[in-house]
C-alpha cells in the first residue's frame, strides 16, 4: 500500500524556478546588502558619487531655541501680573475695609463725603493708572524686545529663502 497519507514524510514542495537577473538592471547585487557598493555603480572602478553640499549654519540661532521668546513671554506676564494686582488690589482693599472696618468707612471726609464712598470713587482713576502703567511698560520695556524678535525672525526668513 503506497498511499500519500500514511507515508511518515510529507510530499515534497515543488521547487520555484531560480530567477533570472535583470539584463536591462545596473547592478545585480542586492540594494542595502553590506559590504556590496551602492546599486547605481556599474563598473567597480567607477568613482563614488560626491558628496551633497552640506548647508550652511547659519550665524543666528533659530528662533525656536532661542532665550529671547521666553524672556518675552516672562516680560509680558510680569507685565500682566502688575497691572491686574493693581487693579484687583485696590477693589480687594475697598472691600476689606468695607467688612472689616465699618467705622472708618463711614466717617466724614468733608461736606458729608464719607470715606468708603470716597475710596468707592476711587477706584475707577486707580483702574485708568493702572492702565497707564501698562501701557507705558509696555511700550518702554516689551515692545521694542518684541520688535526685535520679529526683525530677526523675517531676516532668517529671507535668508532661508534666499538658500
């Protein structure tokens, strides 16, 4: 009884036809194979290709690695801090003494003024101080950085496009 089935060895595979190498290819060897040249050589004696030109770097650092943003951000927040505390602390004072300390805030000023209505007309020129402040701050201390970044930024700009 010859039968497939009860042979203890599984048939053979048919074997695939070796494949033949290209006529019409460059190179025969395989790509990326070590220690065999690159695919685009056709003689050995051939001379590599050369290098590509390596890019410049340039003088300035990029503007994403660069302190200058972050002392512009810390210069805008101080900025914000201040002018906000102004403002807040003074409405935060007012109200404290209007909790706290009634008697004061009832007191005569003059002409039946009192203190609390006072300091309650108060607020709104503290507000425009505070406002002020900002604004001169800004303009004396973070604009001109801000501007400063912005140039160097549209001249790396134009130098990257000029490459």
């Amino acid at each position: 009884m010859s039968d497939a089935s009860s042979s203890p060895h599984p048939p053979p595979e048919p074997q695939q036809p070796h494949p033949r190498p290209d006529p019409y290819k460059k190179s025969h060897l395989p790509p990326n194979q070590p220690n065999s040249p690159p695919s685009s050589f056709t003689y050995p004696w051939q001379p590599p290709p050369p290098e590509p030109p390596r890019k410049r770097l340039p003088r300035h650092r990029a503007m994403g690695r660069h302190s200058d943003i972050r002392l512009l951000r810390t210069a805008y927040r101080r900025l914000r801090r201040v002018a906000t505390l102004t403002a807040l602390g003074y409405f935060v004072l007012f109200l404290l003494l209007s909790a706290f300390a009634p008697g004061l805030m009832t007191s005569e000023v003059s002409g039946g003024l009192s203190t609390g209505l006072l300091l309650g007309l108060l607020q709104l020129p503290v507000l425009c101080l505070a406002i002020g402040l900002y604004e001169y701050t800004a303009r004396r201390s973070v604009d001109p950085m801000a501007a400063r970044i912005r140039r160097q930024t549209e001249l790396n700009a134009r130098r990257e496009a000029a490459r």
